[in-house]
C-alpha cells in the first residue's frame, strides 16, 4: 500500500487523524487611506511692478538732437535802406499838415484840398488814401456846376433847333459856359491830379507810371479805382520826397 497519505509524508493532505486541513484565511485589512489633509492655498502674489518710462538715452557721439531754423523767404526789402520812422508808424506818416514829406494819415477834407494844390506837382513821396479820395470828392463837386450848364446847354439848343430849326442864343450859352469851365477845370487840376495818384501809388508800395493802366479801354478806370483803394505798405517808404 502506497505510503502517499502517511502523517509524516510532508505531501499528504489530510491531518492527523486522516482529515481534511481546514484553509487558513488571512484577515481583511482595512484599506488605508491617505489622511486628509486641509487643501494649502498659495499666497496672493504682489502686484507685478511696472518699470518707470525711461527717457530715450541718444548715443553721446551723436549729442543732442540738433533742429534746423526753418527757412523763410528773403524780404523784398531786406537790402533797402529805408528812412528812420516817423508818427504813423510802420508807414512814416507826417504829424503836422504842414509836413508835405509824409503822408498825412486820417486828413480831413480841408487838409486833403490845401495839401493837394501845395503839391501841385510833386511826383516824389507818398499821398494817403484820405489825401487822395478827398480830393476826388472835391474835384466832383466843383465839376457839377459845370455839368448842369453843360447838359443844359445842350437839351435847350435841341430842344430850339427841332422847333425852329435853329439853336437859340440861351442855349448855346449855356453850353459854350459849361464848356468853359470844365476846360478851366481839368486844366487847372489834371497835373496836380496825377502827382496826386502818383504819389497814392507809391504809397501802396507800386510805381507811379501804373497809372497809364487807366487809359486801357473800358477797363482801364476800374483798375485805377481799385489800386487807389490798396492800403498803404511798409515798402512804400522807399520812395522818398525831397521836400
């Protein structure tokens, strides 16, 4: 008989008594579980610092930045001698009406007329705009008398010589009269008249002889109107008078 189930075969499976060896269980553990600890915050962090604007450092060879001074156009008068200034200045206008060398600035109408016929042909200075449209006011109405004789004349000849055939005494006196005086007239003012224009010119900073400008047809007295009205300029200081 085989010696498998003996007591002291070490690979029997029975006990001692021949039974079955009961299977010996460990017992359960408990699972361990990791203690649990209170979640760790981190600490706020510091407002980021911001580095202060530095100023642009230019290289030291180059030094500074240099501008250029802007560059304007030479005056016309830069090169000009002009003469010391007067009362009105920029323009050296005189300060008595006596002074026939300047200008006389603001005149009155009295003023305008005894300066007008004091220059009576004095092509050299300045005439203010007050000089010169004062004596165009006054040239005007020193010629309506001889324009209502004139016009008069002329509509009683007409008038007589439809009717008759022939013009009557009173009307041709009438406007030989007129005719007259409007001959005395632009004779006694026209040399005066033009130094006086000259010198207006000059005073606007513009040559006298634009003042054959006036005799372009049509045209022509428009342009002088309007270069007569041009306010005086520091330029015209220039064209100086000997008196």
């Amino acid at each position: 008989m085989s010696d498998q189930n003996s007591p002291g075969n070490p690979g029997s499976t029975g006990g001692p008594s021949g039974q079955p060896a009961q299977p010996q269980y460990a017992p359960p553990q408990q699972p361990q579980y990791a203690s649990q600890q209170s979640p760790q915050y981190a600490q706020p962090q510091q407002p980021p610092q911001y580095a202060q604007p530095q100023q642009p450092q230019y290289a030291s060879q180059y030094g500074a930045p240099q501008y250029a001074a802007p560059q304007y156009a030479a005056s016309p008068y830069s090169g000009m001698i002009l003469p010391p200034a007067g009362p009105g200045e920029p323009f050296d206008g005189a300060s008595h009406p006596d002074d026939l060398s300047r200008p006389l600035y603001g005149a009155t109408f009295s003023q305008a007329v005894g300066r007008f016929f004091r220059n009576y042909v004095n092509f050299e200075g300045r005439a203010s705009r007050s000089e010169y449209w004062w004596v165009a006011l006054a040239l005007g109405l020193a010629a309506i008398i001889p324009s209502i004789l004139y016009v008069t004349g002329i509509i009683m000849a007409s008038v007589s010589s439809y009717r008759s055939g022939a013009g009557t005494g009173a009307g041709l006196l009438l406007l030989s009269l007129g005719g007259i005086l409007f001959f005395a007239l632009w004779a006694g003012t026209f040399l005066p008249w033009l130094a006086v224009t000259w010198r207006r010119l000059h005073d606007s900073d513009l040559p006298g002889p634009m003042y054959f400008l006036s005799f372009i047809p049509y045209a022509g007295g428009i342009i002088l109107i309007v270069l007569a009205c041009r306010s005086p300029r520091p330029g015209g200081r220039r064209y100086l008078s000997r008196r």
